[in-house]
C-alpha cells in the first residue's frame, strides 16, 4: 500500500511539473529583445520586470512549473533549440535557467545544477522581483 501511495505521489508531482505554457508565453530569437525590454502601460519610462525560463524539451520535467504564480512581473518561456542567438548571447548552458530583467538588463540568474534541477523556488525568485522592483523606483 505504501509503495502505491509514493508511486501516486510521484505521478502527481511529475504531472505537476509539467504545467503546459499558452503559446503566448513563448519567445525566440525574433522577439526576445523586444519582450525582454517591455514598457509598462504605466509609462514610457516605466519598464517591466520580465522573468525568462530557458526550457529543453528533454528535461522538462524540471522546468519552473509555478510561473502562472510570479506577481508584479511578466513571464516567457524559450525553448533553446529554437533561440540559439539568445541562449549564445546569455551563455544558457543548463535547462532551466531563469533570467530576470529590468530595462532590458539582466538583473539576476538562476541555473540548474548538474543535477538539471532548478537551485530555487518561487518564494526566492519573488524576493528577487520584489527587490528588483523596489530599487527601481530610487
């Protein structure tokens, strides 16, 4: 009985982890300048905090699955097979990474290890937006 409780608990996190994305939240190559430099509909100098998850199809069972949970930042995700200019330029070497930008600037990263597992959580990453945000209205 205990070996079908962990087997049904590790489906459910497997199945969790794999939250599907809209297409409308991924980016490639074409226009991951322009997202990653978005201006709020608050004003032409107000520039939005944008978080990129840099995905591979062949370890998605580890991507960020709580992106639909970030406040008071835009989330994208990017297949690297299909943004190899933006995983050249950013020197993407694990999947998931997760970049954070204001401004268009890379203001923090997280990378997954060797063990391809997220170093993170939401808790942290949302500190890391709230902060960002915060120094931002200096």
């Amino acid at each position: 009985m205990k070996a079908i409780k962990l087997i049904l608990l590790a489906l459910t996190f497997n199945l969790q982890a794999q939250v599907s994305v809209p297409e409308k939240y991924w980016i490639d190559d074409k226009d991951f300048e322009s997202k990653i430099a978005q201006v709020s509909s608050f004003g032409e100098n107000n520039f939005e905090t944008i978080v990129v998850e840099f995905w591979a199809d062949f370890n998605k069972e580890n991507c960020f699955a709580e992106w639909n949970k970030i406040k008071n930042a835009t989330y994208y995700r990017v297949d690297i097979a299909k943004a190899p200019k933006a995983k050249k330029k950013y020197r993407i070497r694990m999947a998931p990474t997760l970049l954070i930008f204001k401004n268009g600037v890379k203001e923090k990263v997280f990378k997954a290890g060797l063990d391809l597992m997220l170093p993170t959580d939401l808790p942290e990453i949302q500190r890391t937006i709230n902060e960002i945000n915060t120094a931002d209205k200096f």
